[in-house]
C-alpha cells in the first residue's frame, strides 16, 4: 500500500497539519462505527483526535496506543476501511473519459452513477462528452485544495 502519511500522528510523534488533516477526514468517515463526535479538520493534534484514533484501535481490535504510524495497522486499516465505500471511474465511457492520474477517479457509487449517467445523456442527445478529473481518491482524505473532494462527490 502507498504510504498515505509523511510521518505519525500522536502524543509525541511528528504530526506534521497535513497528516492530522488526512487523518481526522478519514476518522471523521467513519464517525457511527466509533461513536465519536465530529472532528475539527484543523491540522491540530489534541485530546479529540487522540480519543478518536483509540476509538478507531479499540473498533478494530489493534494495538490502542493513540498513535497513527505513517505506514503501520491502523493507518492501513483506516485506509482499507475508507476505500471500501468508493467506485472507480473508469477512464473511458459512454459520453466522458477520466483524466488521469486514476488514483483521483473515486467517489461514492452514487457520485460515479450521476456521471456516467449524465455522460449518456450527454453523447445521446448531443454527441459530445465531457471530461472528468479530480473527485476523490480511493479512501478519500485530504485533498487541498479542494475541501469536498475528501468525500468522493466534486467532480
């Protein structure tokens, strides 16, 4: 799996903004599985995010030390978990084609239905067809600057 993370998260640890944002868009997706209140998407590690990544470890059965290693269990169970929820687009369809790069072609099925849907209709009543870059990638997160795109519907 691609490291998602420059470095950790936690008491202690780097936390570099951009890897608690990445983080906190993640956890904030999975909100009822590990009933928590929303997350801040503020690039700030506090008490909030650390009870969250041990609600998270404590769900999953893994290790709960509050830490999210760049590349360890519970950033690649978060991740596992998040991607679950997305469809790809694929590059090429009836009335649009992705733009690469693929990586950032995901986005919930309803998102990907409307556009393939809005494609046919596209190609049926005027012959023509639109491009698509930019909706999420596969697990969502932290995509700047785009601030909905972290839920897989922009397009």
């Amino acid at each position: 799996m691609k490291r998602l993370l420059n470095g950790a998260v936690g008491k202690g640890k780097a936390n570099n903004q951009y890897d608690i944002k990445m983080v906190q868009t993640l956890l904030n997706r999975h909100l009822n599985d590990i009933k928590i209140a929303k997350l801040k998407i503020d690039g700030k590690f506090g008490d909030k995010t650390s009870v969250a990544i041990k609600a998270f470890q404590k769900q999953e059965k893994l290790k709960i030390d509050g830490i999210m290693g760049a590349s360890g269990q519970t950033v690649n169970s978060l991740v596992s978990k998040t991607a679950s929820n997305f469809t790809k687009l694929p590059l090429n369809g009836d009335g649009f084609y992705g733009k690469p790069p693929a990586s950032e072609l995901y986005g919930t099925k309803k998102t990907i239905e409307s556009l393939k849907s809005a494609g046919r209709k596209l190609k049926k009543d005027n012959d023509l067809e639109f491009g698509v870059t930019d909706i999420s990638r596969s697990y969502g997160g932290y995509f700047p600057p785009h601030k909905t795109h972290r839920f897989g519907v922009s397009g």
